[in-house]
C-alpha cells in the first residue's frame, strides 16, 4: 500500500479542475493512495534507468 502523504486538498482541486464535479471525500483518499501507487512504480523503473546509466541519482531523463 502507497502512503497517503500527498496534501488532499490539491488532489481534490486536481480533480475538481479536470471534471468541474464535486469530489467525495472517498473519493479523494483513493486518488490519493493511487497517486502514491503510481509515484512509486515510476520511481522504480526509473532508479532501475538511472543504475542501468551508472548513476546512483535518478534524473528527469529516466522517467517516461
């Protein structure tokens, strides 16, 4: 499970923004666990970039 760290209220303006729609507050705790889930899968493809490169430090460059 992601963590949930990331500030609500910015994903519920996110949100709000994309579709003019009300977001529920459930809904709003899961964008938030799939936008940590999503960080963190695009942060292991692309530290395993950013080794394949030999660098220890992941750069712009290694995410897709």
């Amino acid at each position: 499970m992601a963590p949930e760290f990331l500030p609500k209220a910015a994903v519920k303006r996110i949100a709000f923004d994309a579709t003019g729609s009300s977001i529920g507050a459930d809904a709003v705790e899961k964008f938030v666990q799939l936008a940590g889930e999503f960080i963190q899968n695009e942060a292991i493809k692309a530290d395993k970039m950013a080794k394949h490169a030999g660098r220890k430090t992941i750069k712009a460059v290694d995410i897709k």
